[in-house]
C-alpha cells in the first residue's frame, strides 16, 4: 500500500511556483521537441496520485500512458527492484544469463493467449518489440509484407514510424519510410460509411479483397494490429473482425501479431485484450504495463516460429534488464494475487456508467468507447460526426487546474482517454470522473 494519502489537494494554482521555476530549467535543458501533458514537475507518486515539487496531489487519469497499471512504487515492484540492485543491475543476458529473465519469459509463456507450446523474448520497449516481431514474421515466412490499419499506433522507430498511422506528431518530416509495409483500412463502428452494424463484415471483405488484390496473401509476412488502437483513439473492432483476420491469416500461413503494448496485463478486464475473442495470435508484442514502470517489453509466440531465427539473430545490450524483470514478476504477481482483472471490470463497469451519463446530457460527446480501465470520448460537432478538436484544450485545462491529469488521443486529435491505475481507490475515479463531467459542461 502506498504511503500517500489518496486525496485531492490543491495547496497552488496548477503549474506552482516551483514546478514553475523547474519547467524553465527545462525549456534550456531539454528538447522543445518533447511533449508535456501536464506542467508539472512530479516529486512522489503512489495509489492513484501524482503529488508535484509544490504538494498539488492530483489524480492521475493517465498511469503514465498504461504503465503504472499497478500504481506508482507498488510494493512487490520496489522489494523485487531492491533486491536485484543489491544483488547486481547489468550482466547482459546474452553474456551472462540470469534467472529473472527466464522467470519473466515463463510468466509470459504462461499468461498469453494460448495451450501450444511457447516461447519469448525480451526487450526495452513497445516499439522494440513491434521491430523484433516483424523481424521473426520475416525471416520465419520468408516474405516481407507487413500489413497494418488505419488508426494504429506501433511506435518512433523508422520501421514503427512506418507501421503508425498518424502523420503529426509522430511521422512528419521524419521519411523515407521502411518498405513493404501496407495499411489497411480499420473497421471504426462509429465512422463506418455502411453503418457501425455493417462494419465488421464490411471492413473484413474489404481488407481481405486489398489484401489478396493489391499485395498478394502469398507475399505477406504478418497482419500486426492492436486489438484495441490506443493512440488512434481507443477504437474498438466490432465483433468478428478480428477473428476474420486471424482466420484469414491462418489459412494463408501469415502470422498474425497481437500488438498488446497498451492493452496487456489486465488493463481491459482480462490478462490480454485478444481474449475477448478467443484470439490466439502467432507472436504478440507487450510492454507498458508489464513492469511497473520500468522499461521491459517482450515478443512471445508459438516456439517453432521463435526458435526459428539463427542464434544471435535476437537480442540487445540492455533487453531483459534484471533490475526490469525483477519489477516485471512484481507487477505480474500483484496483478495475480490482488486479482486486478476483476478489480478492472468494477473500475470500467464506473467509468462506463459515468461516460454515457455525460454523452446523455453533452450534444458535443459523439461516442463513449473502450473496455475495462481503457476508456474514451469522442468529441464532435453537434449535429454530426465531424471531428471537434477544438473542444479539448479548454476540458483538459480545467481539469488539470482542478488537480485530475487526462490524456488526448485520436487521429482526429478529438478523444480524451481514461487509463487509471487499475489500483485506484474508488472515491478518486469518482471524484475525477466528476471534475470531467463539470470540465465538458465549462467547455460548451
């Protein structure tokens, strides 16, 4: 249990004086090409609480883009890290291998989709993994496609930048691109031309046809999606679309890659999002969540597809840190042992409730979308579906300076998300759920 009180407190206006003042040594120290969701400069964090350099405790809707899942300096992640730094911090497992790696690598054979056999590898983060899975795909099929959607966010690497979707901020100036990659159009109920009941059956026959048509089933390496898009806005697939894939994938000997680098490790409700199908992917991509804030990420798969790959062919100086597999089985026993999916299931079935309360009274709100602790808005023009961006910099300002930190997302820029740490008590969901509500009702 965390040791800060979980409780909103605003003792300054938001950004305070000190966090102001450190925010300036931060604009000569580091890149402008950075990002910053919150102008705050953060000293404990714990529970469902961020507390800044000028004490504000402000809840924290974000749990640093789904990492935190198990909240800030969880006790088994800080006793396993204290440990393992005690013990040694760096051998580099390809060098000198340790038992955390393997004891990591187990849990995930373990935990993902699946009775075959299976394997895995370890990594430093959701872009690394994505790289690494397609490299397996490659070399395991002896073919190059990558087939991707619409909407879908895997990563800044030159490759993952290629795989990503949205051009600003993440590609723009940024090319060439890596070839051999094509993307396909996203089944996106709420903005489907035939009608969201049309969409899976629809979106799928189209995919297929581009698939067979414009590249060839026969030259495709792998289908990577997410099973539910994060950055692209929290879209969720209608039922059937993605066993249609999987389906197709199977019976033209493509793999098909679960990027589960947002939504693994209980943040919908079930250990991974793939399950709410009965999904078994070939290889599937993990990080954020996995170690409790520490940098790990993992590709695991079927073990003839992962042992396939020449000796030496995998690997990184720094993949698979012990100190980051020791926070790794900390995060995943105190998602185990404190039942955390069930946990999920309550905090969604509130958020849920809250969102299509404030969608029932705000005409600007076009749709509340997502599953377990990864929940979103749409926000539009009323009257259509036309995207209405322009509304959330005016909700997000007030609820931060009503101490709650939410995140944007969305190709249109036009979603807030919800990713509380699946730890969060449930009078601060509530709390924050309610300065949410009175921030959209200011912005109208």
């Amino acid at each position: 249990m965390t040791s800060i009180p979980q409780v909103r407190s605003l003792v300054t206006a938001i950004p305070g004086p000190r966090s102001q003042e450190i925010l300036k040594r931060k604009s000569e120290a580091v890149s402008a090409a950075l990002g910053m969701a919150i102008p705050i400069i953060v000293e404990r964090a714990g529970g469902g609480i961020l507390v800044d350099v000028d004490g504000n405790s402000i809840i924290d809707m974000g749990s640093g883009i789904a990492v935190v899942s198990v909240g800030n300096s969880a006790d088994r992640v800080v006793a396993n890290v204290k440990a393992q730094v005690e013990a040694f911090t760096h051998t580099c497992f390809m060098v000198a291998p340790y038992l955390g790696y393997i004891e990591v690598c187990e849990a995930l054979n373990r935990l993902t989709p699946g009775t075959h056999k299976k394997k895995s590898i370890l990594l430093n983060s959701g872009a690394e993994a994505l790289e690494n899975a397609v490299k397996i795909a490659r070399s395991y099929t002896k073919r190059q496609a990558i087939v991707v959607f619409e909407h879908g966010y895997h990563g800044r690497t030159n490759l993952t930048m290629s795989m990503t979707a949205k051009n600003m901020p993440y590609k723009d100036s940024f090319g060439p691109f890596a070839p051999e990659v094509y993307r396909m159009p996203m089944a996106y109920p709420y903005r489907w031309n035939g009608g969201a009941e049309k969409c899976a059956e629809e979106a799928l026959d189209l995919v297929i046809h581009k698939m067979e048509k414009e590249i060839g089933a026969k030259n495709i390496a792998g289908i990577v999606i997410e099973p539910i898009q994060g950055e692209g806005g929290f879209i969720v697939p209608p039922k059937g679309f993605l066993p249609g894939l999987s389906k197709f994938a199977s019976e033209n000997g493509i793999l098909f890659i679960a990027d589960e680098v947002q939504t693994g490790f209980a943040r919908t409700g079930q250990m991974f999002a793939s399950e709410d199908e009965g999904i078994v992917p070939d290889l599937i991509a993990t990080a954020k969540g996995i170690a409790g804030g520490l940098p790990l990420a993992g590709v695991t798969g079927r073990a003839e597809i992962m042992d396939a790959i020449h000796s030496g062919g995998l690997g990184g100086t720094y993949g698979g840190s012990p100190v980051a597999c020791a926070a790794a089985l900390g995060a995943i026993a105190t998602i185990e042992e404190d039942n955390l999916c069930a946990r999920t299931l309550e905090i969604g079935a509130i958020i849920s409730e809250a969102l299509n309360a404030m969608k029932a009274k705000y005409s600007i709100i076009g749709e509340v979308r997502g599953r377990g602790a990864m929940q979103a808005i749409e926000f539009i023009i009323p009257g259509s579906i036309e995207p209405n961006p322009g509304v959330l910099p005016a909700i997000v300002k007030f609820a931060q300076n009503e101490g709650v930190l939410i995140l944007t997302a969305g190709t249109y820029g036009n979603v807030i998300r919800l990713l509380p740490p699946l730890v969060m008590p449930e009078h601060l969901l509530r709390e924050a759920l309610d300065v949410l509500d009175r921030a959209i009702a200011s912005a109208i």
